[in-house]
C-alpha cells in the first residue's frame, strides 16, 4: 500500500477561529473530552480521544466547527 499514512490519519473535526466567539460550548459538550479551549480559542488537543460524534459542529451558534466526511475508494481485491 502505497499511501498508508493518508489511511490511517484519523478525521478530526476543522475549527474556523476566525468564526468563532470562544463561547466554550465545544468544549462543553464534547463527550470525549478532545476539545480544549486555548488562549487562541479551541483546538482538537486530544485528536486520538475524537469519536467524530460531531456534536462539536451542532452546538457551535457561529457555525465554526465543521466535521467534513470524505469518500475514499479502496483498492480492489484481484
């Protein structure tokens, strides 16, 4: 396997902290305890302990937290 690193990088959710108002709800709701709030505002600090549940991106009032999926195709088995 060619790309091995791409497949095993886990998703995480992507902060836009030029969105966000620092409110903290992130943090609050997040049930894996992966987000951290910073001087800057939140960061994933915990990537391994994200579940990708997304309630991070539904609670966030300024729309700053999004949880993009990707389609990735497998290599057929000959």
């Amino acid at each position: 396997m060619e790309n091995l690193s791409m497949m095993t990088e886990r998703a995480v959710p992507r902060i836009d902290l030029s969105r966000c108002n620092r409110c903290g709800r992130c943090v609050a709701h997040c049930p894996t305890d992966a987000v951290e709030m910073t001087a800057q505002g939140p960061v994933i600090a915990r990537p391994d302990n994200c579940s990708y549940c997304t309630e991070c991106e539904v609670v966030c009032p300024e729309n700053a937290i999004r949880c993009p999926y990707e389609i990735v195709w497998g290599a057929r088995e000959v």
